[in-house]
C-alpha cells in the first residue's frame, strides 16, 4: 500500500462524519473505497490519493444517502477533478 493510500485510509478511517453515518459497516466499506483509490495510482488523470480526503468523505457520503456502494460492482464511481474526488 503506497504511503499516499495509508494517509487517506488513516484519514478516512478517523472522519467523524463516516462514523455516524456508517456506524457498524464502516470498516468494510472504507476498505471497499480504498481498494478502489488503490487501483487509480499511478494514473496522472485518475490518481485518487492526490484528491483531498474532504472530498473522498462527501463523495462516500453522496453515495451512502443514495444507497449506492463505491466498489468493485461499479455502482458508481469516485472521479478525479484537480484536487477533488467527485461521485
């Protein structure tokens, strides 16, 4: 796990905001969205881990009030716009 990823893991994993609204299902819904940051590194358009963690918390929390899950499905998706991540 590059360096970037922990950071925002730590980041996400620490948000007040995920705590309440996740509750119980946090845990495996934080991996769930970090396993797909993880597979845009590299990428210089799509890199997640260079987007704030502000922005990845609102986007998780855009897809939790719409029942939709940020995962390997592709329910929806975390898009990368300059320093934001966007559902």
């Amino acid at each position: 796990m590059s360096k970037e990823l922990k950071i925002i893991r730590t980041r996400l994993e620490e948000s007040p905001l995920l705590k309440e609204i996740l509750k119980k299902g946090k845990d495996k819904y934080v991996l769930s969205v970090l396993s797909e940051i993880s597979k845009t590194v590299g990428d210089n358009k799509k890199d997640l881990t260079k987007c704030t963690t502000s922005s990845i918390v609102n986007a998780i929390k855009q897809a939790y009030d719409l029942n939709l899950e940020i995962d390997a499905r592709q329910h929806c998706h975390l898009i990368k716009y300059g320093d934001t991540a966007n559902l």
